[in-house]
C-alpha cells in the first residue's frame, strides 16, 4: 500500500445509512453478514480501497475506508449487497475527512444512536474492525484511528453519565411488555433466537419481569438448551417452532434469518398475542400485524419510546463532546507527526552526509573532545527535534529543511 495515502486524512470517507432517513425494511437490504463481508474485504484491493471495515446493525449500515472517493466505497459495498446502489445513494450520507472521523467518535460514543448513549455500540465497531483485520485490510492510519475512538469511548463511559441508566432496545422491549401485558404471571414468553441481541434480551426478561414462564428457541438447539439451564428457563426445539410460537402470549425475535421466521399463517386464529421483532431485517412477516388480535412492535417502533433515563442522557452530551475533541485533537497531533517522519528522515540522512564531509568540517579526531561536534549524533538529532516541532507548528516542510542545515551548520557556542 501507498503510505502517503494511508496518512492522507482528506482520503478517509465514510458512506452510510441509518436509520435517520431509512427504515428497516431499506436497512436489511444493505446488511451485512460475515459471508458478504469476506467477499467485500476481498475485493477491496482490487477496487483501489487501501482500508475497510463495514459497520452494520440494526441501525445502520456504513463503510469506512482509505479512498480516493466515495463512489469506490458505496460501489464495493452495493456490489455485495441486495439493495441497489441508486437506492442506496438516494437515503446515504457521506462524509470525508475530519467529519469522516468526528462521525466515527459520534458513533462510538452513542451519540448518533437511535437510543443516545447506547453502548452496544462499541463492542460491533470492535468486531468489524476485528474481522477486517483478519483480513490483512486495517493499516496503521485506521488501527490508530480506531484505537484512538476506543480511548474516547472508554472515557466517556467512565467519566459521564451518557450510557447511564438501562434503555438498550433489548431493555425498551422489556419494558414494554411490562406496560402492556396484564397477568404476565400466567402468560407464556417465547424468545426466538439467542444471539447477543437474544441473550440481552432474555436475561432481562429474567430481571425485569416478575415471571420465568419463559421459552427460549435458537436454530442451534444446544445453545439454547445451556442459557435456559443457566437462568432456570424452559428451551424447546427449533422443529417445535409452530407449535410454541401458537401457543404463546408475547413472542420476541432476535434473529438474522434474510427471510421472515415467523410467517402470518403461523399466527392465524392462535389467540390474541403481542410480538415484538427485533431482527434486522424483520423476521415477522409484516401483514402478520392484520390478523385480528395480533399486535406487532418492530424495533423501529420500539426505539422511539422515551423515558426519564433518556432526558438525564442529554445533559451528557457537552461533556461527551469535550472529550471527544479532546481525542480528536490527539489522532491529528500523531498524524501530523506521521506525515512528517519522511522529511524528517530525509534530513537526518543529509546531516549525517554532511558532518562526514571534510569539506563541511574537519574531521571529529582533530576536534578537541569537549566541543560539541565531539557527539555529533546527539547535536543531529536535537536538530530533528526542533525541526519537527516548528513543523507541527507552522507546517513550512521546505523552511524548515533549510533552516535545520543552517542550524547545524552554525558555530555553537559554549
């Protein structure tokens, strides 16, 4: 890779969707799975893409990477996807950058969530750059960048009250059972699917909900047979699907199926239920929301609840913002200096060149050891020094590669 590229901050870009202008009908055609995102990492090099990773949740779906536009990014990430690329442009943003890289602290920090202050956040953002680096596609300026927002999370977790409080869409989906559903002693919760989302959701339906009457479901069997024996619950087997999903009261789905799980002909004359979808894209089929006593919450509906968590959460936000300037500042202060180290070297080499030259100075043994071209390394490289901070200072490459000869060149002083 082209390192002068890499450094380029005007080159990294960011295209996306969220779910500000796009639902999630729109969203589950750009997402992306860890099959479709090997063959986007995989044909990134080709496409002149230098870095990539794809962040994709339920709420979003952005590409970030090295490039020398955004056509390169939203073209590659369109290629591997269902939805179409003139779809795709007509609801994204882009951002390339200093707002590339204030978007991407935005988001760490929660900031940009369809929930403020989700936390949930951080650990995906982890795990797509983890795999991209899997796949030879992260180089020093994202690792930097990355480690950089990771640090500014991290603070803003530990120093603010942003993420305070429980109001994860796992949590809002709990909480609205809570307010909807009567009795919930004798009714029965089946949970399909036990991914992250699942797992979240399950273990607050086990604190928050005064019941255990709890059936859990996943495509693997033995996974959730485990967290059913790990919090006291029932689990059933996938085959069993329809039987469970007619007999129960409130149902929750937490898969990553590309096709509805739960179809309306399952539901069709089983009672009166709520369902709550949680996948992305949705895994109950939508017209199931017109048979009569069924009542269905996705997790865009779901995300627009408020409560008094959320008002506290606002506050934060200056001091959210305070901090991430202050890691911004930091990452262009690194990257600054990065781009200077080629000079740098350059004039190190040509000083060194010099000091071994008799037409420049007499040679160090005709020197009396005391004088300071006695340690000339050290006189070379307190030279760099200065050089390299009037460079952060005033960012004059060729004044400065002047002005460091002179200096060494001039007679010192004891």
């Amino acid at each position: 890779m082209d390192g002068s590229n890499q450094q380029d901050i005007s080159r990294f870009i960011v295209a996306g969707i969220n779910y500000k202008k796009t639902d999630a009908a729109i969203r589950g055609q750009f997402a992306i799975n860890s099959d479709n995102y090997a063959r986007v990492l995989a044909a990134s090099e080709a496409a002149g893409i230098q870095e990539v990773f794809i962040l994709s949740t339920c709420n979003r779906t952005e590409i970030y990477g090295l490039a020398a536009d955004a056509s390169q990014l939203i073209g590659l990430l369109c290629a591997h996807t269902e939805g179409s690329e003139e779809l795709f442009r007509s609801r994204a943003y882009i951002k390339q950058g200093m707002s590339a890289i204030e978007h991407l602290f935005n988001v760490s920090a929660g900031l940009d969530s369809q929930i403020l202050g989700d936390y949930e956040i951080v650990g995906q953002i982890k795990q797509a750059v983890k795999f991209s680096k899997e796949h030879a596609r992260i180089g020093a300026f994202t690792e930097r960048l990355f480690n950089s927002v990771l640090q500014s999370s991290k603070t803003i977790k530990n120093q603010t009250e942003l993420s305070g409080g429980t109001v994860s869409v796992s949590f809002l989906a709990v909480q609205y059972i809570g307010k909807h559903i009567k009795d919930l002693r004798n009714k029965k919760i089946l949970l399909l699917g036990i991914g992250k989302i699942g797992r979240n959701t399950c273990k607050n339906l086990v604190d928050y909900l005064p019941t255990k009457n709890i059936t859990l479901i996943n495509r693997t069997d033995d996974k959730a047979g485990q967290l059913a024996a790990e919090l006291g619950l029932r689990s059933s087997s996938y085959l069993s699907l329809k039987q469970e999903v007619r007999s129960a009261d409130v149902i929750l789905v937490a898969t990553n199926a590309p096709e509805p799980t739960i179809l309306a002909e399952d539901l069709r004359n089983s009672g009166e239920k709520l369902l709550i979808d949680l996948s992305i894209p949705y895994n109950v089929e939508a017209s199931a929301r017109t048979l009569p006593g069924v009542t269905l919450v996705n997790v865009d509906e779901l995300s627009k609840l408020k409560d008094k968590t959320l008002h506290k959460r606002k506050a934060e936000v200056p001091k959210a913002n305070k901090i991430i300037a202050e890691h911004i500042q930091e990452f262009v202060e690194w990257h600054e200096m990065r781009r200077h180290v080629p000079v740098l070297r350059a004039v190190k080499t040509k000083l060194q060149e010099i000091h071994g030259n008799p037409v420049f100075f007499a040679p160090v043994t005709d020197q009396c050891p005391g004088t300071p071209f006695a340690n000339h390394h050290e006189r070379i490289q307190k030279v760099i020094n200065v050089m390299a901070v009037k460079m952060r200072q005033h960012n004059k490459r060729g004044c400065h590669y002047i002005e460091a000869i002179n200096e060494f060149m001039a007679p010192t002083v004891n």
